[in-house]
C-alpha cells in the first residue's frame, strides 16, 4: 500500500490537497503520472497562514476517528502533497484505510 505505511506504532499517509474546494472531502485515493499514489484531500480553507494544513488534519482525524492532536503534517507543510504522521493510530483507523485502499483496487 504505497500511499500509506506503518512504522512501528506510527502511520505514514501521503495526501494531495485541493484548497479553496466547494466542500471539504476525503475525495478517495489519486494517482501522479509517475504512479505514486495519493489520498485526495479537498477543503475549503484557503491555502495562507496554515488555514487548509489545520483543516486538513482535521478532515483526516474525522475520517479515522483519531483526535487531532494524534496528527501532524511530517512533509510537505507548504505544498499541496503533504506526508501525514499519525501517532498510535488505532485498529479501527488502519482498518478504514485499508477498507479504502481495497475499494480502489476493485474499481480498477
């Protein structure tokens, strides 16, 4: 699963945010030229001050159900492909992110 990795009790999620979007989504999972995939992010915070890296973590936590405070941007705070890390994720967290991954696949 190359757009999401655990390392010890961490996980690794690779995101590409779309700013100043209609709504804020976790919009499933997109792929570059060079094959690497994403987890498409839209928000509706424009990207100045930190406002769409705070939305983002918030998005995201809501999705996982993790707090907030769990995540923190690892790479990428000034781009639109940003690394998340989040600390001890739950069971249930990882699930849903796999649940996500597999829906891709399938749809491939």
């Amino acid at each position: 699963m190359d757009w999401f990795t655990q390392s010890g009790t961490d996980l690794f999620i690779r995101v590409r945010v779309t700013p100043n979007a209609a709504r804020n989504a976790v919009a499933g999972l997109v792929m570059r030229a060079d094959n690497r995939q994403f987890l498409a992010i839209r928000t509706s915070a424009l990207a100045e001050n930190g406002k769409a890296n705070s939305a983002v973590i918030a998005i995201v936590a809501k999705a996982l159900g993790v707090t907030k405070t769990s995540i923190a941007i690892a790479t990428g705070s000034q781009s639109r492909e940003k690394t998340l890390l989040i600390s001890s994720p739950s069971e249930s967290a990882i699930a849903k992110l796999a649940q996500l991954h597999e829906q891709q696949a399938a749809s491939q």
